[in-house]
C-alpha cells in the first residue's frame, strides 16, 4: 500500500485541528522541532481539569514511531487511514505537558 508522508509541520496543523475538534474551550501549543534524526511534536496546555491522558488519546495518533527502552530501538508504525487515504506523520514522538500540574493551588480553591 502506498502512503504519504507529512513534514512534522504538517502534521502539527492536523493536530492542531484534532486537538480543537476534541477540546474547543481549551487552548493548545502545538510546535513541531526538527532536528538532526528526526522530528517531533510538543504540545502544552494549563487546563487544570484536563487529564494528560485524554489529550494523549488525541495527539498518540500523530506519532509515527515508538520507543522500545528495553533493547534501545525505535519500532516504525504502520501508516494512519485518513479519509481512505494512508499517512505516514512526520513527527517521530510527540510529547504533552499541562502547566497546570506545576501550580500549587490553595486548599479548596479548585
């Protein structure tokens, strides 16, 4: 099966329109970094009632390979069906973090 690939800037503004589709009220850094191997993603909000795990639902689909510490190699995944179309995501690993788990808040604030 023949796919496409997208550039890691690609792939950011196609995550960039999921993360808005599945979270409208909530506001997403998307920056995609290139660098020498490779490329990735990094996504940040501060949304303190926003589990990391649900943004991860959404932006783990635009990661086109895994890392497998336990024999320090990287394993490929196959291309994502889009619109009857395959796609392989520029970005090599996409990583999430929500500002807000670093704030303190005052007992009974939230």
């Amino acid at each position: 099966m023949d796919s496409t690939y997208l550039s890691v800037t690609d792939t950011a503004k196609l995550m960039r329109k999921a993360l808005k589709d599945s979270f409208p009220l909530v506001r997403f850094s998307v920056r995609a970094k290139r660098y020498a191997g490779g490329a990735s993603i990094h996504v940040s909000y501060s949304e303190p009632f926003l589990p990391h795990e649900d943004v991860n639902t959404v932006t783990n689909q635009f990661q086109s390979c895994d890392f497998l510490g336990v024999d320090d190699s990287t394993q490929w995944r196959d291309p994502t069906m889009i619109n009857g179309q395959a796609l392989r995501f520029g970005s090599h690993y996409v990583f999430v973090r929500n500002y807000a788990d670093d704030l303190e808040y005052p007992e009974g604030s939230i």
